[in-house]
C-alpha cells in the first residue's frame, strides 16, 4: 500500500487551500448571512480549472483522478461548506451524467461551458414525495411526435436557478411495463418554455449554495435531449449517486478538519483555572478522538477512490464513506462548539456556521439510514 500523494494531487491541494483561504474564507459569513449565492466566487472556481476536473481534456476538462478531485472538494469544505456543494454537485451529479451517458453531441454541446464556470448544470431526482424512495417519482415524460412532454416538480435542487444555471437532468416515468414504472432521464434547458426554476430561501445550512424547486407545465424538449435510453433513467441516477456520495463524504471530511482546527487553535488560546484548556486531559482527549476520526475518514474516502480510479467496484465503500464521513462531521463539528464554549454559540465564529452546515451531509445524496441499507446488502444481509 502507498498512502503518498503525488505531487500533482499535493500541489492540488496546496492551491486550492490558498484558493478557499484567500478568496472564499474572507466573505463566507457575509453570503452565509445574507443566504446570498455567489457569481463571481463560482466563476473564479471554474477559472481555477475545479470544474469538470476529471473530464478529458476535448471536453474541457483536466483529465484528473477521481482522488484530486476529491481533495479539491475537501479543502474547499475545510473552509465552506456552501461552495464546496457548488462544486460537488456541478462535477458529481451535473457534469457525469452527461460525460458517462450521454452522445457525443450532447457531450460536445454541454460539457466545455460546463467545465469552465460559465454555466452550471443540475441533477432533478428528488420530489416532494419521492426523496430516499428515488422510484416513487410523479413527474412524467410522455413523447408526443418528436417532443417529450414533462410534468412535474422537482425539489432541494443544487445549482437549479441561479443565473449561471443552464439546465437540469430530469427523471421522469415515460410510461409502465410490467406493472412497473419505467424512468427515463431527460436534459431540460433553462429558458424551456413551461419550466420554472425558483431558488429556496430559509435554509439552515449551506445558505450560501443555490438550492432550488424546479416546475414543469407541459414543458415540451426536443426526442434528441434524451439522456441514455428509455427506461435506463433509475439506472442513470442511481449509478451517478455512488460517484456523489464520494464528494459527500469529502464534505464531510473536510468540514470536519476545519472545526477539528478551530477547536485545536481555540484550545491553545483559551485559558481557564490558570491554564490553557488543552492542558485539560478531558479536552486534551476529545482532540485526540477527533484527530483519530478525521484520520480514519480520509483513509476509508481515499480506498473508495482508489477502488472507482482502478476501475474496481467501489459502491460499498462509497456508501461506507459517506456514511462516516457524514456521521464523523457532525460528532466533531458537535465537539468543535463543545470546546469553545458559549462562543461557540455565536456567529462571530466560524464554528458556528460549520455546526450548521454539517447537518445537511447525513440527509443529502443518500441518508444515513439509506448507507446503512445500501453496504448491508452490499455484505449479505
């Protein structure tokens, strides 16, 4: 086993950290505040080259692993959470359901501005009745002459109705067989006529991503924009969710750093009964214990990225990642405001916004009941 990075992945790291340090770490509470999205910090990612990082160069991205990607997600979480979900939904679940199904043409037509920071792109799975039950879908997509006519919402959309939003890949039921529902996936454009997409306000965490609710009124798209094959939609969504619960779970690493260094630094400052806390073996313990969670989580991440790079099933451990990842956040943001007391209760500390942002990671992509449900029968159960 070899647990060094190279030396591209370690430069990756090193600047996307300045990145997030620099340029996002100096406004986060603002847009966190105002639950106000951000054009410009979004196109300064895709300038940065953080979009469509895996894709092959001729579709305008890098060609990277799936792992410095991955890291590109981590540091990113490590300062905010909203734009680390920016980036991870638009590479995870926009950009890869286009490269791995769609034609060429669709590839050509979508993906270089989709790498580039000039438009992003949305994956409309869930409804408000169909969210860990992703087949019990109600939007449906009826093909009239050479029209797929969608009916339909979609809701707690990622990157659905900002002004940089271009579009959205849809699953919809196209008809039954069997008894069955067959699902079919469908690109939808943004200025479709009969499509509305409104931006979610109120939100606890992430206040600074785009979250959306996305309508369909007899919203008529080309036969052409069809993603796949009919009947292969579930397919499709699903198989772009394992790759999602990699970036999820790097959110979850990442935030997890982040407090656990707030805390550590926080501890090497605030004194109590004549000493720093940290001197306190109670307090010394809880760092130790978060250091060693933080240390498992990216070990597990890291395999399930090794494992989908080396083209070997990864959807075990992918689940596995996201579970712990998620579940190690929440435990070491919860410790991180634990530490630094009833500051830790005030937004003038970061900490604050991180004890917030955690709580989406074990709901989205997936919840943790949903892991568990997913590695138990991935083991035989």
């Amino acid at each position: 086993m070899d647990f060094e990075l190279s030396d591209e992945q370690k430069l990756i790291r090193e600047t996307v950290r300045d990145f997030a340090e620099r340029e996002i770490k100096p406004k986060a509470k603002e847009l966190d505040e105002k639950g106000e999205f951000s054009i410009d910090l979004t196109k300064k990612i895709g300038e940065l080259g953080l979009f469509g990082m895996n894709l092959p160069e001729k579709y305008g991205g890098q060609g990277l692993d799936t792992l410095s990607y991955i890291i590109a997600v981590e540091e990113l979480a490590r300062v905010d959470g909203s734009h680390a979900a920016t980036l991870a939904a638009h590479n995870s679940l926009g950009i890869y359901p286009l490269y791995g199904y769609g034609t060429e043409e669709q590839k050509m037509n979508y993906l270089p501005q989709l790498c580039t920071g000039e438009a992003l792109w949305s994956f409309g799975l869930t409804e408000p009745g169909a969210g860990s039950d992703s087949r019990g879908s109600k939007t449906t997509a009826v093909l009239d002459n050479n029209e797929w006519v969608i009916n339909g919402s979609k809701i707690f959309i990622t990157n659905g109705s900002s002004e940089l939003s271009k579009g959205s890949t849809v699953q919809a039921v196209s008809g039954t067989r069997d008894g069955r529902k067959v699902f079919t996936t469908i690109l939808v454009e943004k200025d479709t006529p009969g499509f509305t997409a409104k931006t979610m306000h109120g939100k606890m965490m992430w206040r600074a991503s785009n979250t959306s609710e996305l309508y369909f009124d007899d919203c008529r798209v080309p036969k052409e924009n069809l993603l796949g094959e009919v009947g292969k939609g579930s397919k499709i969504m699903l198989s772009t969710l394992d790759g999602g619960r990699l970036s999820i779970a790097a959110m979850g690493l990442g935030l997890a750093q982040g407090a656990f260094e707030m805390a550590l630094a926080y501890a090497n400052e605030r004194k109590q009964f004549g000493k720093l806390i940290s001197k306190f073996q109670v307090n010394a313990f809880k760092l130790a214990d978060m250091a060693t969670k933080i240390e498992l989580g990216r070990n597990l991440l890291y395999k399930a990225c090794w494992l989908k790079d080396n083209n070997k099933p990864f959807t075990k451990e992918a689940a596995m990642s996201k579970l712990y990842c998620s579940e190690i956040a929440k435990e070491v943001a919860d410790e991180a405001v634990q530490l630094h007391g009833g500051y830790g209760l005030m937004k003038d500390y970061d900490v604050e916004r991180f004890y917030r942002d955690q709580r989406l990671l074990q709901v989205g992509e997936g919840t943790s009941e949903i892991q568990r449900l997913v590695i138990s029968r991935k083991i035989g159960c």
